[in-house]
C-alpha cells in the first residue's frame, strides 16, 4: 500500500474511490473541508473523485 496526502477546501462531499480488479474502496467520504493521509491499496489503476471545491491527492 501506498500512502497519500488527500486535500479538499469545499463545503460539500469529498469522496475518494480507489478502483483495482473487481475491487472498490472507499478511501474518503467527508463533507467540508478535509485535509488527510489514507493508503492507496496495491493493484489501484483509477482513483474516482467526487468534490465540489478545489483538490489534490498526492503520494507522499
């Protein structure tokens, strides 16, 4: 797994899937501002982000 920073400055729902195989997790499902680290699972190839202000998701 990897570790990520997750960023979100808007008022509503900040939410992170990570999608691998037939797997999806939920990495963040927040409303409001959120600032954060979660683990990225292995075998990820797309990240769904749903958000309604400005963000950034990054590996640390």
């Amino acid at each position: 797994m990897t570790t990520v920073k997750a960023d979100h400055s808007g008022s509503s729902n900040f939410i992170v899937h990570a999608y691998g195989g037939t797997n999806q997790d939920t990495l963040v499902n927040e409303i409001g501002s959120y600032r954060g680290e979660v683990l990225l699972p292995n075998g990820t190839f797309l990240v769904g982000v749903h958000a309604d202000g400005r963000w950034t998701f990054t590996r640390q």
